[in-house]
C-alpha cells in the first residue's frame, strides 16, 4: 500500500513522483562544510537530503542547518533515541531509522509518540549491512523485508502512521 506522506515541502507517495534524495559525506557536526554541499547538492536537483547524526553535536547542529537550507532534511539515526528526539526538536523535516536499532519498545514510541506530534515522517530505512552474512541473498533479503515490516507495524501500534519503508 502506498500512503502519501508530507516531508517538509515534498510531498511522496501515491501518485507523486519520485523524489531526488541523496546523504552528505560531511561530518554534520561541520555546519559550514554541510550547508555549503547541501547547497551544491540542491544545484543538481536534490529535493530532499539525508544527514549523519552521530551524537548530540551532531543533533544540535541540525538547527542551524535547517535555518540556513531551503530543501527538507532527513536526520540519519542509529541507535540512540534520543538523537531522533533532539533531530525532532532541532526541526528536521524527517527521520530515519534503521529497524531494531532501537531495542526499547518504549523508546520507539516515544519516538513515534514525539515525530507525530511534531508532524514529522519516520524512514524506517532496512539495509543488507545489518543483515547476518551467512544467510544466502534470498534468505538476507527475506530477512531484510521481514525486518523493515515488523519495524513498521511497532510504529503503527503506537498509532504513528506517516511512514515511509526503504
């Protein structure tokens, strides 16, 4: 099924056409170097731009980011819930998670509880580098699926809808 989503001034989903989306190589926590690639980036038709968040600098460099670039931005999270927490209050456009990063389920739904209240979109962004490497590329892939659906449907029990699965 495919449900519209609203990130930032991107609308996907649905009907809607594919959006331009990429990551920076710049370490987020350099605000200048980040802003001015994001820039570039924007020039050669990027819509929308995934960014590291590594650690708290990294969150609160978000702000400023955001202040300074018109495209939406999309904060990459790995584990620590309260990145996605201060990328949220910091006013990223979306997050991303990686599924089971985030062991706590009362962790997640505060995340969820938190992205909802703000409006932003959850990526629940399923990659074959989390994947155990002695499954065959079948089995990994079925895995790979497996995770990324239950991933979705623990946000949906905590009644967060705007999800988008990759």
């Amino acid at each position: 099924m495919s449900r519209v989503v609203k990130v930032g001034s991107v609308v996907m989903g649905g009907d809607h056409p594919v959006v331009v989306q990429t990551m920076t190589k710049t370490d987020t926590r350099d605000v200048a170097s980040t802003i001015r690639q994001i820039h570039e980036l924007e020039l050669r038709g990027c819509e929308l731009v995934r960014l590291a968040v590594k650690d708290m600098e990294a969150a609160r460099a978000l702000r400023t980011i955001k202040r300074e670039v018109p495209i939406p931005l999309v904060a990459d999270i790995h584990f620590d819930p309260r990145l996605a927490l201060a990328s949220i209050e910091a006013g990223v456009d979306k997050i991303r998670l990686n599924p089971s990063n985030i062991k706590d389920p009362a962790m997640l739904r505060e995340v969820a509880r938190t992205a909802k209240s703000a409006s932003v979109p959850i990526r629940v962004g399923a990659n074959l580098g989390s994947m155990n490497p002695d499954l065959t590329r079948s089995e990994r892939a079925q895995a790979l699926a497996e995770e990324a659906l239950r991933e979705a449907r623990l946000l949906e029990e905590a009644d967060f809808h705007d999800i988008v699965v990759s």
